[in-house]
C-alpha cells in the first residue's frame, strides 16, 4: 500500500544517518521498521527485473545459517582448513547443474584419466553472472593464449607423456607460420550485456571491431557491408528487433578472422536483459563448424616453452545464460509433454552439443530459482581448466576460482530450493511463468487497442519466443517506480526516442499484481503529453548518461544493458 498521502514510500540517508553515539533502541527500531515497510512494499509490486521475489523457503529453512560465517574458500572440490563451508552442499549442486546441462558430473579421480576430463567442473558464484562473464573469458584468453591446463597430459619432444602438473602461467609463443596464432578477438552481439564489453576490456580481449578498424579497415565494407567494422555483432533486425544475434553477419565475420589466423571468443545470449532475446546456439554452432574447419581452428598445435606441446581448440564458446539457462531445460521439458507450444522449439544451448561445442556456460541464481542475493554458477569441463596459482597452503585448497573467498550461503540457498523441488515441480513452474508472460502480454496488447481507439499513442506491446521479458512504452515515473521497471530508450530518428519498459514473470508474480498494472495503466495520468514525457523520463532511461555523442550512438548503448 501506499503512504497516507498518496505517494510511494521512499527512505532517504536522513533515516539512517549514523553518529559516533550510534542510535537508541528505539530509534534503530523504528529505522529499521521503515526499511522494511519499504522493501516489503516494492518486494510485493515488484515486475521490472529479471529476479525471483519468492524467497520464503530461504527465511523457513535457512534462518541459523545467519549465525554463522559460511565460507568456500577454493576449490570447490577441495575441503579448506575453514571449517565453517558448505561444500558438500555446493558439490551436489554442481553435480545437479551438470546433469541438467548435459555433462557427467566431476569425480576428481584420476588428474589423467580421459574420461575424467571430460567430466564438468565448476563452482557457485558470488557475485552473479558477471562474475562468470569474467572468469569465463579469463579461461577462454589464457586457454587461447597458449597458457598450461591443469593437470593435463603432456607430449615431451621424445614421444613420451608427462603427468607432472605444471605450475607456470607462462605464454606459449605463436608459430612462426602464424603470428596471430594466440592473438583472440571477442565477438558478442548489440544485445548482449554490458558485462561482457567490461570483461573483454579488463582482461585485454579486443573485439573484432577494434582489431578490424586497427589492421584491417580496408576489408569492412567487403565482408561487414560498412564503411568501418562494428564494435559488436549487429543484432537481427537493429534496435527494432528481437535481440538475437545475426547469424549471417556473424558467420561473415569469424570467417573473416579466422581466415587471418586470430583465435576466437565467442559470447552467446539466453535471455537478453531487456528482450529476453535468445540466440540460437545449437543453429550457430552448425553453420560455424565449416568454417572452423577451413580455417584448422578445431584443433591446433600449442608449444610450451619447455617443449610440452597440447592440441587445442582455436576459439571458445561462451554461453551467458544468466537467466535461461536455469529455466529452458524445464520450457523444453513442458514442450516435449505438450504443456506449451512446441513452435518454435526452445534451442539447445548446452554441453550435449558437440563438433563445434560449449566451452563454459554462467547462469545467475538470483534471477531463477531465485536467492536473496547476487549468486550463480561457472560451468566448463575439465580439459578446458587452467592452471591456477601454487597450491596456496593457507587455506588448503587450490584457488581455481575468481573470487577465492566465496560465501557458502548461496550454496545452501540453491542447494534448498532443488532438495524440494523435483524437475516435475519446475516444469509445472516455467509453464506458470511462460503462461503468465502470454497473458500479460495480451492484456497489454487490449491497454494498446484502447489508448488507439481514443487517438492516442498505443503500447507498441512485443514478446520474444520463450521469454518471460515483456515489452512496452514506458508509463510516467510513478509507475515505473512503484513496479520497479527497468528502461531503455530506441532510437526513431537521428534526435527523437521512444521510452520503453519491461517486465519479467518470474515465479513470484501473480495475476493480481498484472491486473493492478493494467489498471494503473488505463489511468488518465499514466502517459503525459510528450513533451512533459520526455523530460520527466531522461533520468529513468538505461545509460543514458554518455556526454557530446551523438543520440543513435547513446541510444545503442543504452539497448539491453542494465541488469547482471
């Protein structure tokens, strides 16, 4: 409900300031009362971002692991001498997510065995997504770079094979042949999330575009069509699109690089951020498998400085599934029961796929099944791991992971929710979501009918193959507060936008709550006039901050980018 006044509740740093004298009992109390009474109140009208509201299993079951400082400190597969972990909890999920995905579960037995590497490691998360976005590509930099695998059998120029582990991170130098032999460039879509331009930019990745316009500027409009070559990999249909990946232009362009001799990186979507837009990685994957074929990228030679050679693939496929990488595999389940649509068939994306294949695939926890905080899960197999740092004797346990010191929280939380529900309850659970997404969009799509029939300008309502992501013209900012609605703007001129919004149909939102929006949505107030529009939105609007650019090229930027 709303304060007596009519207008939202709001918290302001006044609430909480803080004095060396700290506060009274009552006044924390009451603090802390109006910080739940406002988390309460957005919780319960919550719409706009991709994240599980639904959390009451975590505060019924989980309430003593608030007693405690949990920590999985390494590698997940290695006890640390912190005792207070939760490892045996994350070992189950990881085995859970493998079978899902479609890999057999790690066994850490023998470091040799064949079998054993292509068994599935990886670890739970303690940031979201973006934090598997980054430890993702560091994997795929090093492992194209020439760096040492972990634990992997080694030809020693006499024939013979070492198991010794290495403990070096040192560059493999390049064949003479082939000077861009470990020289990656990334290629990731227009709709993929910002996380992973800030990755590639961090770990010294360049794009396609930047390594084209460097070195081969004079070939882009040949195999691009452009006078210059693109930072990303246009999307099908530009910002008026689904938000899939152009396969076309795609295929043009790593068969270009290929061709140069530069290894690749490839980032593909399960769910954009704001169109909930899935590539196609199973149809991808086909059409790039002549190609890697032409240009020898399937397997080629990597010579360590110490003589050891490795064979090795010559890119790396990334799947960023922070959010359907979770839920599909359950849609795919309720299409083969005919429970929903069985068109268009929800795609593949995991490690059944083969010749090309997945080489690590991220999804985000606190999106689907849902956690109170930011958590996930980094999957790859284990021929693809590298070699980390000398065993760090400190904490007893190899430090395989980007963040190290991890919380055991989430493990448990993730842990919880699949301990009480069977696949049979998750299917029954998608197809909730994937039916309420359909409604939602055909009441708004009734809201658009309205507003025309009366002159005025309708929602322009859109809703991607299997996604939960609902789009439509932004409402005034009371509205895109009080359900939390994310925002971006698309360009439909060289100086004018359109605002839109979003919603998501998690698992915690009901038909009550899509009533009340479109309720809210037929009220006199909930579009103003232009104008007044444009400027009372400019602040709501994704990334739209970028200083003397031009709009088109702000308006690209701000597309699908806003939540990891």
């Amino acid at each position: 409900m709303t304060e007596a006044n009519g207008s939202l509740p709001s918290i302001s740093d006044a609430d909480f300031a803080l004095t060396s004298k700290g506060m009274s009992g009552a006044e924390r109390t009451a603090a802390l009362k109006k910080l739940k009474d406002y988390l309460g109140y957005y919780r319960d009208n919550f719409l706009g971002y991709q994240v599980n509201q639904d959390l009451r299993s975590v505060a019924a079951d989980l309430p003593e692991l608030l007693k405690v400082h949990s920590n999985n400190i390494g590698d997940p597969f290695t006890d640390s001498n912190l005792m207070t972990h939760t490892k045996p909890l994350e070992r189950a999920v990881l085995a859970y997510y493998a079978e899902l995905w479609g890999a057999e579960p790690y066994r850490n037995t023998s470091a040799n065995d064949p079998e054993e590497l292509e068994t599935a490691w990886g670890y739970v998360l303690s940031m979201g997504s973006s934090e598997g976005n980054v430890y993702g590509l560091l994997n795929a930099r090093d492992y194209l770079t020439g760096k040492y695998l972990l634990a992997r059998p080694h030809t020693l120029p006499d024939g013979s094979v070492s198991g010794v582990p290495k403990v070096s991170l040192a560059q493999a130098e390049p064949p003479k042949d082939n000077p861009n032999a470990h020289s990656p460039v990334i290629f990731f879509s227009h709709d993929t999330h910002y996380s992973v331009a800030k990755a590639a930019h961090t770990l010294n990745i360049p794009s396609f575009g930047e390594v084209g316009n460097r070195r081969y500027k004079a070939d882009a409009q040949r195999v691009m069509g452009t006078g210059t070559w693109p930072k990303e990999v246009p999307s099908t249909g530009g910002d008026a699109g689904p938000g899939t990946i152009d396969v076309d232009k795609l295929v043009k362009a790593v068969d270009f690089f290929g061709g140069k001799g530069h290894p690749v990186v490839l980032v593909l979507n399960l769910g954009s951020t704001f169109k909930g837009a899935y590539d196609d990685v199973e149809g991808v994957l086909k059409r790039l498998g002549p190609v890697f074929t032409e240009h020898g990228m399937n397997e080629r030679t990597v010579e360590q400085e110490d003589g050891t050679t490795d064979r090795r693939n010559a890119y790396w496929i990334h799947v960023d599934g922070a959010l359907g990488a979770n839920y599909l595999p359950f849609l795919r389940m309720a299409q083969d029961q005919k429970l929903v649509a069985r068109e268009p068939r929800v795609p593949a994306f995991d490690f059944r796929l083969s010749n090309p294949g997945i080489h690590s695939i991220v999804s985000s926890g606190h999106k689907y099944p849902g956690s109170p905080w930011p958590c996930g899960v980094f999957m790859t197999r284990r021929k693809y791991q590298l070699q980390p740092p000398p065993l760090p004797a400190y904490v007893g346990s190899p430090d395989t992971t980007f963040a190290g010191s991890r919380n055991g929280f989430s493990a448990a939380v993730l842990w919880n929710f699949f301990a009480q529900h069977s696949y049979a309850d998750q299917v029954t659970m998608v197809v909730r979501c994937h039916d309420t997404a359909v409604r939602t969009a055909e009441a708004l799509r009734k809201v658009d009918e309205k507003l025309r029939a009366h002159g005025k300008e309708g929602l322009d309502v859109e809703l991607s193959p299997h996604s939960l992501s609902v789009r439509f013209r932004m409402p005034a900012a009371k509205y895109v507060r009080k359900y939390s609605l994310a925002n971006v703007a698309i360009a439909t001129g060289h100086d004018t936008v359109k605002h839109y919004s979003h919603l998501f149909t998690m698992p915690h939102v009901t038909d009550a709550l899509i009533k009340e929006l479109v309720a809210d949505l037929m009220r006199e107030d909930a579009f103003p006039q232009e104008a007044e529009y444009q400027l009372e939105q400019a602040h709501l609007v994704t990334d739209m901050s970028v200083a003397d650019a031009d709009l088109s090229e702000v308006v690209a930027v701000a597309m699908d980018r806003g939540f990891a």
